[in-house]
C-alpha cells in the first residue's frame, strides 16, 4: 500500500518507505529527489510555518522512469505519475492529448485502475472564445475518456483548482488492483451533472476507496465544495461554504460506513482558499477534523466562481468485519 503526508525539507531527505512522488506549494523542491517531482504555482497560506511537501511512498522498491511526457515512479502494484504541459488557447486539445496519452501509459504499466487525479488549470474561470476554460477542459477531458473507452463513472476522485501561469499540471496515483467508487448522496454525481455547467459533464467520483480488501484500505475524497444537489450554495460567505462542504465530507463518510468502512483517521486535509481570505473562519471550522500539521492551505481558484472554499481529504479507513 502507499502513504502521502506532508512533509518537511528534512523529514524528505529521512524518509523512511521509498518516494513515488513529491510535490511542491509555491516553492521550490530539495534538489536530488529520488521521486516524481512537481512544482505547483499555489501560494501557501501557512506563512507561520516552515515549507511542507506533499510526499507519496509505498513499501517496496520504486523505479523511475519517463513516457509520453509524464515522469512516473513504479512500485508495489502503483504507479505514480506528474506532468506539466502549456495550455493556452487550446486547453480542449491539449486536455484531451494529455489524458489519452495518461490511460495508454497507466494501460502499460499494468496499472490500469485510477485512485486519484489532481488537475491545476490556469486561468479556470476564465473566458476563451466565448467559452469558459474549465468547460473546455471538461470537453477535452471526457472526449479522452470516451476514446480510450473508459465509462466516464468509472473515474476515480479528482481536483480541479485554478490559479496563474500558463501551465496545466496533473498528478495522479494508479494501481495493478481494484478500487471502490464513493458517490455523496447529497450531490448529484458529477458525471450527471445538468447541461447548464457545459455540454461534456466533469468526470470524477466523490471519492475512491483504494485496496479495499487490504487491512489498511485508504479512501481519497475529491475537492468538495459548498455545492448540494447541483448548486452552489451561500454565495459570498465562506464560514456557511465551509459548514456545507463539512456536512458533505460527512455525507460521504457515513456512505462508506453504508459500505463496511469506518474511518480510522484523517490523513491529510488540503484546503483551498479563493483569495486566501476568510481563512481563520475556514481554520475554526476545521480545528476538530485533523491536527494542524496534517493540513495545508493555499490559496486557488475554485472552478466556479461564486464558491470560495474547496477541502479534500485522504483517511485511513477500517473495515469492519463481514457478517458470517
Ligand atoms: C464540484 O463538486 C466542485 O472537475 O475534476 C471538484 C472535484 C470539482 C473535481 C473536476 C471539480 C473536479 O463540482 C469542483
């Protein structure tokens, strides 16, 4: 199985389980990581505290290598994988070259099933050619799955943040075994989302339960925002977001206790901010969920522009003992 936790400079260079990956919030990696590496332009809003690192391990041995433009690290059954590619004008094509080229390199690696995916868009909201940025990347991204003949509710949980540069940066985390889909009964799948948020709807789950039938399976929740049903809900007022966005993140526990999984513990919380503003009402809110140090906040785009906060999580689940 695999961990990600944050990390700091010197719990990097110590790490103890070999490194898939490692990825960077608006500051530079350690120089001679042996791991996929990623630099994402997001601003972190801790300022109080030393630069932490996002870090992937797994427990066997890790080989690195490069295909299509993505680097990739493989070990025990998993596969890690970063790239980072302009996207102007184009971001429809180049979203859709991107993810096809992804489901052939995960394809031959014999790691076929997706945990998680991080997409970083720049410029989310923005308009190109009358059309905004995030519904071409839709577009683009569901066009790949249908012609790589993947069930568009297949895909595994997802972000989609927005923020400067011209670079698109996705990241993502596959394995050689089955996962478990999580859908959040209070929101409509996204994958069913109505016409009038694009023509292609965004492909991605609530969350994916990955190693299901291990001891320690880990469930990955998607970027969950203050949306219910389909709609977004107490536009300009981040402390009611952040209530609907904990409501929802509860909703999706209780579905996978629905299923045989109880949370063990909170993992890793990343929480983006619109603006970094209203992050202590955010803080408050959060303080009962995981410990300072296993949260990390920055400042992003939320993909639509009235909602002001987005909270993902990863959590040690157990499984309960099947009736017998
Ligand atoms: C939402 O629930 C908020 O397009 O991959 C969250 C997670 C969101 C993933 C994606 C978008 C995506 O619709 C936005």
């Amino acid at each position: 199985m695999f961990a990600v936790q944050f990390l700091s400079e010197a719990d990097l260079a110590g790490a103890a389980d070999p490194l898939l990956g490692v990825i960077a919030f608006g500051h530079e990696l350690p120089v001679g990581l042996r791991a996929v590496c990623l630099e994402l332009p997001l601003r972190s809003l801790a300022t109080d505290r030393p630069p932490c690192f996002e870090g992937w391990t797994c427990t066997g041995p890790v080989t690195l290598y490069e295909e299509q433009g993505f680097s990739l690290a493989a070990g025990d059954g998993l596969l890690f994988g970063a790239i980072s590619v302009e996207a102007g004008p184009g971001l429809e094509a180049t979203t859709r070259d991107l993810y096809t080229r992804l489901f052939s390199v995960i394809g031959q690696a014999g790691c076929p099933n997706l945990i998680r995916l991080y997409n970083y868009v720049p410029d989310i909201t923005a308009l190109q050619a009358g059309e905004e940025r995030y519904r071409l990347f839709n577009a683009g991204r569901r066009t790949a799955f249908l012609a790589a003949g993947i069930d568009p509710q297949s895909a595994p949980a997802a972000s989609a943040l927005g923020m400067g540069g011209s670079k698109l940066h996705v990241y993502f985390l596959a394995s050689s075994t089955n996962t478990l889909r999580v859908e959040n009964p209070r929101q409509v799948s996204a994958y069913h989302y109505p016409q009038r948020y694009g023509a292609a709807p965004p492909l991605f789950a609530r969350a994916t339960i990955a190693g299901p039938e291990t001891g320690q399976p880990v469930l990955l929740v998607s970027g969950t925002a203050s949306i219910v049903s389909h709609e977004s809900l107490h536009p300009g007022d981040v402390a009611a977001q952040t209530d609907e966005v904990m409501r929802n993140l509860r909703a999706i526990f209780d579905e996978c206790s629905a299923q045989g999984f109880e949370m063990d513990e909170v993992r890793q919380l990343k929480i983006y901010v619109r603006h970094g503003l209203g992050r202590d009402a955010v803080v408050e809110r959060l303080e009962t969920m995981a410990a300072p140090d296993r949260m990390v906040w920055l400042e992003a785009d939320i993909c639509r522009p009235e909602l002001l906060v987005e909270i993902e999580a990863v959590c040690r689940l157990k499984r309960r003992r099947q009736p017998a």
